[in-house]
C-alpha cells in the first residue's frame, strides 16, 4: 500500500550512535506544524509563502509553530507543491562599473528578505539568453535586467508567455513589463544647462551603446539643450563606444589631442568619467583647471578625494528596491498592471568642475 505522500516528513536524515549502529530519524512536517497551529496544511503552505490570502493573525500563528518546533521546509516539496523554484535571476553587464555592484548589493537584499535565493548572469557573455531559458524552463520564477538593450527579440518573447520579468536601469518603448528608470533626457538636460551658465561652451559627449536608453537618452538631452540654447555640438565632439573606463580614456585623449578648444566634457556615466578623469592626468593636464569632467550615476567612488566627481545623482539603490519589489508582486499577482517607474535626478556639483577653494 501505498503511503500518503502529506504524512511524509519534509527532511530524513540517518545517525550513527556510538557502537555505530543507524538509526533513521524523522524530521519535523509541515502536518505537526499545522496541528500545533490549528491549520491545514494548505494554510501553512500559504502562509509560509507570504500569501495575501492568509490573514495576518493566521501567519504569526504559523510562524510560531514554525519555531517552536524548528521546522524547516525542505526546497524541492515546496517547489513541488507551489510550482515555484524561490529563485530569481538578476542579469547585469561589467561588475567592475560599481554602479551595478551597488544596485546588485540592494537586489539580493531586498530578494534574501522574501526567502528567495539569486542566480546572476553576466549579460556581456550569453547570460541574458540563458536567464531566458532559465524562466522558460521554471529554473528560475522571475528575471531582473539591469542591462537590457532594444534589440532584444527574446526579451519579448519570454513576455509574450507572461514570464515575470522588471528591467531596472532601462526603457525599452513599446515592451509591456514593469521598467524603473531615472529620467535620463532631464539629467541630459541639467549637464547643458550648467555648463552654459558657467561659460563653459565648447563641449563633449562621451556615450555608452547606443542601443541602451540609458546612454542616448542622456546624450539627446544634453545635446539638444546645447544646440538649443545656441551651442550645438560639433559631429566630432560626441561619440559613442561602450560603457568602459578604457573606452572612455582613449576617446578622451583622442579629444585632448583634436584642435578644437575642448573646455569641458560629459560622459554616460561615472565610470567612463573615470577614465576621463585618468587620460587628462595622463596627458600632465588638470582636472578641472584645463578640463572640467561630469558623470552621471552618483556611485559612492564619484565623492572620493581622487575623483570628487560632479555627476548627476540617480537614486541607484532606492530603484534596485523598488525593481525587485515589483517582481515580488508580479510573481505573486500576474494580473497587475505593468508599471513605469521614473526617478529625479539632481545635479551633485563637486571638485572636478570647479577649481578648489
């Protein structure tokens, strides 16, 4: 006869005493934990998952049965049971940019809290295509992208089968998952506008990819904010490569060495003004006494003595929050509208365009 699967305990394990003979012992169930709550078993189930159907008189009651009897659900019944891995994906490009390193410090923060553990995949190797096949095939209940391009067509077929997916750092137009971003063109825009109000005129653009919004975004603001305020940028003045120190740096000193009188330059972000920052000191120039250098970002490296960076401040980590709750809520309620989340940003007005004091 066979036994009934519910009355089988989640963890066995075998001991030895010490005249070395065995002897099985059986763990804790979730049946003892519902009796000693007054619940089913469905209801511990429910409860232990954060379910919103289960009141929050019942869940405290449960999680105390849960200590008092140290029960510990073992992962692949709860998988079994709630379709579920409780593990997510986070895809992000060059953990040496530590904008990425801050905002995957919030995610696995945010993620650790809900009971879920974190694959992560690199998106400059094949990464993004395996997270995708990695939710397609249920390894994992959910992807985060901090990296996504528009050029995705597997993007778009993972949420053609409502795959619950956020992208943090990204707008793709047109795509229908939930997407948090800063308001990249407005930051574009501030760059121009205090560069023109410190007679700073002749000017460079340093961007990232141009499939990735972040970094054309930022280039259309601030360009179309100079041309229109009088002072475009001359076609040899912008460019655009990846989002990497070296990168940065040689087009830097590309531009050190053009005949235009360069006064200042903008790049994508922090760590491409980074290697501005380094070509300038390479060539015996100063910063900012010949070049002023802005980033955009605001990671905590931009306030160092070494740099004192003047950036566009996003609130990096309050996204990552903000992105891996959403895909909390998207697993849990598929049914929700997808959401656009757009932050502010502020100019930070540091050392590196302005000679100290």
């Amino acid at each position: 006869m066979r036994p009934d699967e519910d009355s089988q305990p989640d963890v066995v394990k075998s001991t030895q005493d010490h005249t070395g003979s065995s002897e099985r012992i059986y763990m804790v169930t979730s049946r003892d934990v519902a009796r000693l709550a007054g619940v089913s078993q469905a209801t511990v189930s429910r409860a232990l998952s954060s379910s919103r159907k289960v009141s929050a008189d019942t869940t405290d009651r449960v999680k105390a049965a849960v200590e008092t009897l140290q029960y510990v659900p073992h992962a692949g019944a709860q998988a079994m049971k709630t379709r579920r891995a409780k593990t997510l994906g986070v895809v992000v490009t060059d953990m040496a940019n530590p904008f990425y390193s801050e905002q995957l410090d919030e995610l696995t923060k945010v993620l650790d809290t809900a009971g879920y553990r974190v694959v992560l995949w690199n998106a400059d190797g094949a990464g993004h295509h395996d997270a995708l096949n990695a939710i397609r095939d249920r390894a994992v209940d959910g992807v985060i992208f901090t990296s996504a391009t528009d050029d995705s067509a597997e993007l778009q077929a993972a949420l053609d089968r409502d795959s619950p997916i956020v992208l943090i750092n990204r707008i793709i137009d047109g795509l229908e998952c939930d997407q948090v971003t800063s308001d990249n063109r407005a930051g574009g825009v501030i760059v121009a506008d205090y560069l023109i109000d410190q007679n700073k005129t002749c000017v460079a653009f340093i961007g990232g990819s141009e499939n990735a919004s972040t970094s054309r975004n930022r280039g259309e603001g601030f360009m179309s904010r100079m041309a229109e305020r009088g002072y475009p940028i001359p076609e040899g003045l912008h460019s655009h490569g990846a989002f990497s120190h070296e990168q940065s740096f040689q087009i830097m000193s590309e531009l050190i060495a053009s005949p235009h009188s360069l006064q200042a330059v903008f790049c994508a972000n922090d760590f491409m003004a980074f290697g501005a920052i380094d070509a300038v000191r390479s060539h015996g120039l100063s910063v900012p006494n010949d070049f002023w250098v802005i980033g955009y970002d605001d990671v905590d490296m931009a306030s160092w003595a070494s740099f004192d960076l003047t950036t566009v401040r996003q609130p990096s980590r309050e996204m990552a929050r903000v992105g891996a709750k959403m895909l909390l809520n998207r697993i849990e309620s598929p049914e929700l509208a997808m959401q656009h989340v757009v932050f502010p940003c502020e100019l930070k007005v540091r050392g590196s365009t302005r000679a100290p004091s």
